[in-house]
C-alpha cells in the first residue's frame, strides 16, 4: 500500500508519501510565513493563491524524495476539514484530479485527529485509548481517544485558540509573526512571576473548556498601564516598553497559557481514567509547554506522547491516519466537498 497525503488547511503547502506500514517516505512542507508576516497573521486569499502556485511543486518533490511515481499510488489522502475555505479547496481539487486521473480512492482526513496520530506516528507504536490535546493556532481540543479513528470531543476553547493568543499578543508587544515561537524566545530572558494574568475556567473543575479571550484583553491593559496609554502593535504609547517588560509580559503569558492546558488535560486524565497523553499542534512545540507536560505526566503516572517539532506544525506525514481509513474502507466519492467548520466525533 502506497499513499500520497495532501495537507493544505490553512498556510502551510505539504505532501508525503507514506506507505502501510505507516514509514513516512517523504514529507515535504512550504512555509507561508514569509507572506503573511507583514499583516501580522494568515490572510486566507493569500494562503490560497499561493497553495495553487505551490500545491503542483510540493506534490512533485515529495514523489521524488519518495523514489516512487503517480503510478505507484494505491490511494490519496487529503485533508477536507477543518480549516480555511479556499486553502481546503485547493487541496480536495489535486486530490480529486489524481483519483480520477489515475483511478484510485480518495480518503479524506480530519486535519485535528491527524494531528493526535502525529502522537502515534513519532511512537512507532500504539497509543490508544489516550486522551488528546490537540492545540495550534486555530485549535484548542481534548479528545477521548478510544483508537485512531474513534474520538470523542471532551471540549475545546469556547473562543480563541492559544495559538490564536499568541499571535495577538506577540502583536501588541511589537514581536513578529508567527507569535509563538518569537513569545518563546523572548520569555526565554523574562520572569514568568512578574505579571499576574488570568487562568480564565482553570478553578472550574466541572468543564473540560478553555478560554484565551479574556487573557488577550488582560495583558492588553497591563500594557496600557505600564505605557500610560494605548498600545497598539508595540507603538503608540506614551511610554515604549523595553526589553525587560516585553520579555516579563511574554514569559508572564505564557505561563498563564501553559498552566491553562496543563490543568485541563489534568483534569481530562482524572475524568476519564487514561494512562495515556497525546498533545499536539503548532503550540506543542513551545519549550515550556513540553517541558511542564513531561512534569505532569511523571506526577500522574501517565504516559505521554508528543510529537517531534517538524510534525507539530502542519505536515502531510500526519496524514498517515488515512492509511486507517482506507484499511477501514473509508473512502470518498469524487463529488466529496470540504466542511471548513470543526467536525463533531463521528465519521
């Protein structure tokens, strides 16, 4: 068995070649960020034109690091939900003109459940039932995870994504785009204990459910404290915030994410009884996050499965959960459409 993956929700271009044993033979992404760096986030027309100029290319590349041709294929696995309209399109329209061009299956993919079996990808081995955290910079979900293809939403950020959060506030203190990795390395210098943000629901024992609106708005106003008046971007207000602030506010920040995830997870193992961890997503390879989920997961006993940093953010590698679909007989007509919005468990 011989797969292609196509991975195109949101910014990120990607195609691998996997094959049944789930060996990942090729796996090669194009980066947007270049792009959308100017505005300060993804601006969907843009992420689609350029996943039609990309999407062709990456295909080739990853065919050939794989050694293999179109016609080795057995099947091709897209991902149809959730994500961006236009950048799902693209992908479901190379997908469907393979398929019918070469005749094989076409296998859809759920892009939050092919991140938690990036968790099963990096282990070699199975990881099921475990409970999933999936969070990213549109995502924020934990999932009972009975097998790869059996998931049950336990809840999700009834808002912001915390990758979302991220990227807002790298804004408003004046770092760059993508906000994730630059709020990282700039907490690197700060203290975490400077600035008290909030842990919006984390007391609230009673919902598996995150929030990270309120805490966006939070240190919108601490920075406006600090400056004496409006802060947009890192400029305009009355005082400029120096080095020492911004690496405070952002190591203050951060730490009120990771604590927010870390206690809903905690409290997922706790409901469910699960021995075992999946996290993953853009924001599963922030430092700290992994560093405090290794902590809890030796605390409670578990164990824990985190994928390496080239498979937290969007790949095709991930993808390799078609490979189960179409072992399930899980394929898709020709006249398929994608549903951008979050799919509830089910099929």
């Amino acid at each position: 068995m011989l797969l292609l993956t196509i991975e195109s929700t949101c910014d990120e271009t990607a195609a691998a070649v996997i094959d049944g044993s789930l060996n990942v033979l090729s796996s090669v992404v194009a980066s947007q960020e270049a792009l959308h760096g100017q505005f300060g986030g993804v601006v969907p027309e843009i992420a689609s034109r350029a996943h039609m100029e990309r999407m062709l290319p990456v295909i080739d590349a990853a065919l050939q690091k794989a050694g293999k041709r179109l016609e080795d294929l057995d099947a091709i696995g897209v991902a149809t939900s959730p994500g961006l309209a236009g950048s799902l399109l693209v992908g479901l329209v190379a997908a469907k003109s393979l398929c019918l061009a070469l005749d094989i299956p076409l296998v859809a993919v759920n892009h939050v459940q092919a991140h938690i079996f990036a968790c099963r990808m990096a282990a070699g081995r199975d990881v099921f039932p475990c409970v999933g955290l999936v969070v990213s910079g549109g995502h924020t979900s934990l999932y009972r995870c009975g097998g790869p293809l059996d998931f049950e939403l336990l809840g999700g950020t009834i808002d912001d994504a915390a990758g979302e959060a991220f990227d807002k506030v790298a804004s408003l203190l004046g770092l760059p785009f993508p906000g994730g990795p630059a709020i990282q390395k700039t907490a690197s210098s700060g203290n975490p204990r400077r600035y008290t943000f909030p842990r919006p629901l984390l007391n609230d024992h009673d919902r598996l459910e995150f929030s990270f609106s309120g805490l966006k708005t939070a240190v919108r106003y601490e920075l406006d404290r600090i400056t004496g008046g409006p802060n947009t971007n890192g400029h305009g207000a009355k005082q400029p915030l120096s080095d020492s602030i911004v690496a405070d506010v952002a190591a203050s920040f951060q730490e009120a994410v990771v604590d927010c995830l870390l206690g809903k997870a905690a409290l997922a193992l706790e409901q469910t009884g699960l021995g075992q961890l999946c996290v993953a997503g853009g924001v599963a390879a922030n430092s700290r996050l992994r560093s405090r989920m290794e902590s809890l997961a030796d605390e409670r006993n578990v164990e824990l499965h985190m994928p390496p940093l080239r498979w937290c953010t969007d790949n095709a590698a991930m993808g390799a959960i078609a490979v189960e679909r179409l072992r399930a007989g899980l394929v898709e007509p020709l006249d398929l459409e994608i549903q951008p919005g979050l799919i509830r468990p089910g099929r």
